[in-house]
C-alpha cells in the first residue's frame, strides 16, 4: 500500500440562479385567477340559490299539507284572520288570530299550539312566549330577515295566505281563501281548486312588528302585485305605492328574494314557481275562488 494518500476527485457542480417571475408575469396569472373566480362564482351562487329555492318550495310544501290536514279534520279551511269585526287593521288591537295558529299541530308543533289562547288573541301577555317562537318552516332560506325583533318578543314568517284578488282590506268579503272568519269548503272553490292560489312568499320590511301569530298583511296578502325586490307585475293601480306604515288597511301583494317569481302553494295541494311575468289578469283570477270566468294559461 503506498504510504501516500490519493486525495479524493473532487467534483464542482455549478448551481444556476433559478430566475424569478417577474412583474409582468405574476399580474398574467393573478389576471387568470380573477378571471376564473368571475366565471365560477356565478355558478356557485345559482347552485347555492337553486338549493335555497329548493329548501323554499319545501316549507310552503309543509304548509299546504298542514293546511289540507285541517281541512280533511275540520271539512274547511282554516280562517284566514279570526276576529269579531272588520276590516282588520295591521295594528296590535284586536284578536287577530292568524290561520297559521290552527294548523300548528298540523306542522308537529303541538306543544306551540297547546300554550296558545285564541280567545286571549295574538297580542296577549299570555300568548307572548308563542308570538316570539321563530319556525324554520316559515323562514325562507333566500330571505336576509331579520325574523326576531330587538327585543325578542315578535318572530316573523315569509309566507302568508292569499285573502283577496286584489288590493283592499281583510274583510268577510274577500274573494280569497284565507280572509276575516272564512271557513271556506272546497265545494266553493268553482273555478278549480288547481286555478286558486292558496299562500305564498311575501317580500316586506323585516321583522315585521306584528309576526306570525297576526292575521294581519303579516301573514295574509293579495294578488294585487308580485314583488322581487320591487314592484314587477300589478293588477291594481297604486298599489304598490301605498304605505302600509300610514294606512293600517292596506295589505299588498306577494313577493321573494327569489330570482323570477315566487313559491306558491294551490289548493288542490301542488307547489309551483309563480313567475313575476304572469299577466295581471291571469294573477286576479288566481286570487278569485269563484269569479266564474274560464282559466287563462300562465
């Protein structure tokens, strides 16, 4: 063995200089990101509209169901608005007993129905537990709210009963389904029980100072207009431009946060999306139980 070591071959490996991106490269791509967030998010938010609608249609789906569950127990409807007199006022005075009420143990909410006095009326100091109750079935999803007042005493809906075919009070008049002490039978629906809206979405101020347990234009509309986001169809001229803050008579017409229309729900039970471009006509005969006049298609 040689005395002398061998040192060992040494290898140089040149490293190079990885070039960075520069300016004009780094807005391209921060350009292509913005640009693919533009084209997807749209998209997501219909996708995510689409299931808020879908979640929609399955309350008011629950609440014509309760509706015809009292109907198949009692042989009529629930009145839209109990009360002695009329017309009814949306003020906190008088029984004003909503037809939401009666069919609370139809929506498994017995325990709800059982702690409310109707004779007591809406505003009772002992029907405050209940009156300030929120129930997802009558929020719908699309709708901001909010459904609880400040100080947590009123719970609020999106959905309310159609009392009349046009703009003008609750009253034992009414051409509707649900109005002051109805008890309408399905033998006087003539025009066709799958011709005559029975609720709907409403679109309104929230929350609304009289709430879910009011049978007031809280929980009872008209086909006088349909509302997304502001007055889109109308068979009533004026009607849209009254305020109900100044005139406790007025009830208005239905409306949603919904893109097109509304939920509604019929009395033969189905469900549909009522669009915002049906004709005023077709919308008065919606309305109208009995008006007599052949259906016109929407």
């Amino acid at each position: 063995m040689s005395p002398f070591r061998s040192k060992p071959d040494v290898v140089v490996v040149s490293a190079r200089r990885r070039r960075a991106f520069t300016l004009v490269e780094l807005l391209v791509v921060i350009a292509i990101i913005g640009m693919l967030i533009a084209l997807l998010l749209p998209a997501v938010q219909a996708a995510r509209e689409a299931a808020r609608r879908t979640s929609c249609m399955n309350n008011i789906t629950q609440l014509g169901l309760a509706v015809h569950n009292f109907e198949f127990h009692f042989e009529h409807l629930p009145p839209g608005v109990t009360n002695p007199d009329g017309p009814i006022r949306s003020e906190p005075q008088g029984i004003h007993v909503s037809w939401i009420v009666p069919i609370l143990p139809f929506l498994e909410h017995t325990a709800l129905s059982r702690h409310f006095d109707p004779e007591a009326g809406a505003y009772a100091d002992s029907n405050a537990a209940v009156r300030a109750t929120q129930m997802a079935v009558l929020i719908c999803p699309s709708d901001p709210g909010p459904f609880l007042n400040e100080g947590g005493t009123v719970a609020s809906g999106s959905y309310a009963g159609c009392h009349h075919d046009s703009e003008g009070p609750i009253d034992q008049d009414n051409h509707g389904l649900l109005y002051l002490n109805s008890k309408v039978r399905f033998a006087d629906i003539v025009d066709g029980s799958s011709n005559t809206l029975l609720l709907g979405e409403v679109l309104s101020a929230r929350p609304d100072p009289l709430g879910w347990v009011s049978g007031t234009r809280a929980t009872l509309r008209n086909t006088s207009v349909i509302e997304v986001f502001k007055p889109i169809v109308t068979n009533a001229k004026g009607a849209a431009d009254r305020d109900p803050r100044s005139d406790t008579t007025f009830v208005g017409g239905f409306g949603s946060h919904h893109t097109g229309g509304i939920g509604a729900a019929f009395a033969d039970g189905s469900t549909r999306f009522l669009s915002n471009q049906v004709k005023p006509d077709v919308l008065r005969q919606l309305g109208n139980r009995a008006d007599g006049e052949i259906p016109k298609p929407y």
